[in-house]
C-alpha cells in the first residue's frame, strides 16, 4: 500500500483548471476540505450534502471566494432513486459551464452511526445504514458517472484523433473517480465499529480495483484510505479514543482533514496520470 510520503508534488503539476469536479458528503469534515482544495487547485466543484443545505451553501460561498463556480445539491444517498439524479444534475451543470462532462468524482459521503440517533441502533441497522451510503451509493455513482466518462473520452477520441504524446497522456483522457476507504479496513479493529467499517470500507477498496480495470485507459480509479482524522467526531472523542488516535501513528498526531485533502487533490490532478487502480494510505503511519 502506497504512503502518501512517497509522492511528490508541484502545484503547477496538481493545477485543476478548467476542471468539474463532484465531491459528495462534502458539507463538513474531510469533504468540505477536499472541495475547497480542488478550488484552490483552480477546479468549479458540486458540493453535495445529504440535508444540510446551510452548511452546503457555505461551502460554496468559501469557493466562490477562491474565484471557483460552485453548485448545491441536496440528496440522501441512502435512497437509490438519488443516485442516477445527483449524476444528471452534475452532468447538466457540467455541460451549462461548457465542459463537456464531469471530470473529477470523489465519493466521499459516509454515514454516521456514531454520534447522535444513530448511535443507539442496533448493530444490524446501522451496518445496513452504512452499506446503503457508503457502499452501495459509491458502487452506483462510480459505475453512472465512469461509465458517462468513458463514453465521452471515447467519443472524444473518435472525433479528434488524439494521439498520445510523450507522457502517454491523451487530451481527451476521460477523468477520474476517487473512491474514499478506510486504512483499518486492511488490519481490522476490535469491536462493532470496527467490524463494521471494516468490511464496509473493504468492500469499497475491492471494488475500486475491479471498476479501475473495468474503465482504463479512459478513466483512473483509485482509493484514498484515511487513518485516524479529527473531524467533528474526533473533537469530541473520549479521552481513551484521543491517546488510541495519537499512540495508532507513527507521526504521534491525529491527521486533519487538510492531511487528507492535499492527497486528493494530487490523485486526481495531472500529476498522478500513470496512477490507476491504488490504495493510497493517510493514516501518518499506521501501527
């Protein structure tokens, strides 16, 4: 699994111009990070939220102070009948900015079965909460917007005749979908959440690598596995939860949703074209 310490990075190499990017679950926490930092790297982002459209509108008043379009849409991806809109609104904005298409998708959106209601179900009801958001809604968005990339890279190509230059980068290279796991998924962790995190995020990190053979060469596929993050959750964590977080690195520190972000932005820039079908780990070393 690759360390993210392995990667370099230039920003005019990580330059997101001219760029669409989709960020789901990106109201608050790691999301809200990642589409602020495609804004930065020049990209207009849909910031999506399940329910929150305050928060969501926030978001995108933060990136329209960077100089970036943004666009709000609010969906519960626990419903299947969401996720063939939320790719039509996207594709539709995509094509009112004159792009062509979306060519950034990161599935970032995740239940949250820890804090509030939801903590007092029962194992059961939330393993099934947390396979409708984060799994099933990945699988079903990746497959819809993959699939419109492919097709319009390979319509692209017929119509142009591009040819590869150099880098064996091709100009009308149909995008990327970045899928967001768990770095514990690999290890495992003792207790109901683990065991559901785990063979949640498991499953989104196996089905990364088949959808990433499925849609080369027009479209990378990769995964970015987070460790231990101080969103909102690790803020208010017990005292037990803020040693385990700092004693599992072996950077000794939570990581931010910053750490995770920057990573994000790099894996679906120009600078990571000949990477396709990884696990990208930021966990700041885990133990």
């Amino acid at each position: 699994m690759t360390k993210p310490e392995e990667l370099s990075m230039s920003g005019a190499a990580c330059e997101l111009t001219g760029q669409t990017a989709v960020v789901t679950g990106s109201s608050s926490g790691i999301g809200r990070a990642i589409a602020l930092e495609l804004a930065r790297g020049g990209a207009d982002v849909l910031v999506h939220s399940r329910a929150s459209r305050r928060e969501a509108e926030e978001v995108a008043g933060a990136i329209a102070a960077l100089g970036r379009k943004s666009h709000v849409v609010t969906c519960d991806l626990a419903e299947q009948a969401s996720h063939e809109a939320l790719v039509e609104q996207a594709w539709q904005w995509a094509d009112s900015l004159s792009r062509g298409g979306v060519g950034i998708w990161i599935n970032n959106a995740g239940a949250d079965v820890l804090t509030g209601e939801a903590a007092q179900w029962s194992f059961d009801e939330r393993l099934e909460y947390l396979w409708k958001v984060d799994l099933a809604a990945c699988v079903r968005l990746s497959r819809l917007a993959g699939e419109r990339m492919k097709v319009g890279a390979q319509a692209a190509r017929a119509e142009h005749h591009a040819e590869r230059d150099d880098y064996g980068k091709r100009e009308d290279d149909g995008g990327v979908i970045l899928n967001v796991g768990w770095s514990r998924a690999y290890s495992g962790m003792e207790g109901d959440s683990g065991q559901m995190f785990a063979a949640v995020k498991g499953a989104v990190t196996a089905f990364t690598m088949s959808l990433a053979r499925t849609l080369a060469p027009q479209v990378r596929v990769d995964c970015i596995a987070p460790g231990w993050i101080k969103t909102e959750w690790g803020q208010g964590a017990s005292d037990r939860w803020q040693q385990r977080a700092i004693a599992d690195s072996l950077l000794a520190r939570w990581g931010t949703p910053d750490d995770v972000a920057r990573v994000a932005r790099f894996l679906v820039s120009p600078a990571a074209s000949f990477i396709t079908a990884q696990i990208i780990a930021v966990d700041g070393g885990q133990k």
